[in-house]
C-alpha cells in the first residue's frame, strides 16, 4: 500500500465551521483561527483549491472575520446543516478539480470534523488532518477524536509539515511566500 504523499496537483484544503459564535466554546480558539487562516493563505500562495464551509448560519453566524478575510476572493464558501462538509457541493467541487488529496482543519474535532474525515475515506479521497488547526470545545473529546480518524485512515499532519511537504524544494517558486506564512503559526496549548 503506498504512503500517503502530498502533492500540489491533487490537493485541497477544506476549512470546516471556523464560526465567530461558535469560538468562545473552543479550547484555544486563537490558535485554531490562526492556524486555519495560516492554511487558507498557503492554499493561495500555493493555487490549491480551497473550500470554507460554514454550519448553520443563521444561529451560529459567518465565519470569523480573519478566515472571511483569507478566504475571500479565493475560497469557495458553503453553508450546511448537516455535520459533515463532505456535502454534494463540494464533493462535486474536489471531484471536477480531482483533489483526492484533502487537508482538513476547523471544529469541531468530535462532531463536523470527524464525520466529514470519515466521509472523505469513504469516497476514496486521503484526509490529511491540520492537528494544529484543529479543536473543540470540550478537550476530552479531541484524542479520542484524532485516534479515530486515524485508524480509519487519516493522515496526521500540521500546518508547517503540509506545506513543506507540498513546496518539496527550496528551490520552489513560492518558497519565500510560504516562509512568511509559516512563520505566523502558532503552536498548540498542551490539553488540560
């Protein structure tokens, strides 16, 4: 079986319910909006694909306004009820650009992340998990979350390693574009 590998021709990015109201339930929230916008910048600096999605706006708003910011202009947006983002928009979006490959960041862990993650592989499609943009709002539930999706086939990664991965050379075009980006992660709080 072979390793999962990224590559610029086949990836996506999918940023799932970074929502203004929905951020002051989310453990490190700073760092989550932070990391995703970081991703968003890096799928533009990069010309990967990029889809937003957004989980009942009507109760729980847009998304907040640094994502809004990253995405605009560049990213697809969609609105969903239901919890996973692998809905037939943007299934139809990764299948007409063929993304099999989807680096998935957003909230929650438990809830839209994993069942969008689980969704993905069961479409064929490799999930690349952005640890570091990734949370909720109960931390208990994040693991146990993050071994799931794993052992059902997601590929663990984070911001910085993604997108050296996809860069694969110093010598890239974008590599001074990427640099600047990375250099405004920000890493993760241990869980309580």
């Amino acid at each position: 079986m072979p390793i999962p590998r990224l590559s610029l021709e086949r990836t996506a990015l999918l940023v799932i319910d970074v929502q203004e109201r929905l951020l002051p339930t989310i453990f490190d929230a700073d760092r989550v909006v932070a990391n995703c916008t970081a991703a968003l910048e890096l799928a533009k600096a990069l010309g990967l694909p990029s889809v937003v999605t957004e989980q009942y706006t009507k109760g729980l708003g847009h998304s907040a306004p640094p994502i809004a910011t990253a995405a605009a202009g560049h990213s697809r947006v969609f609105e969903k009820t239901r919890f996973s983002a692998l809905t037939p928009e943007v299934d139809a979006l990764l299948s007409a650009r063929r993304c099999d490959d989807v680096l998935v960041c957003g909230i929650e862990a438990h809830v839209c992340v994993q069942q969008t993650v689980l969704d993905l592989l069961a479409t064929g499609r490799q999930p690349f998990l952005l640890t570091d943009a990734i949370s909720a709002g109960r931390p208990d539930q994040i693991a146990p979350a993050f071994r799931r999706m794993e052992r059902a086939g997601a590929t663990p990664s984070g911001v910085l390693g993604a997108a050296y991965e996809l860069l694969g050379d110093a010598a890239h075009p974008q590599f001074r574009a990427v640099l600047g980006i990375v250099k405004t992660l920000r890493a993760p709080l241990p869980l309580p």
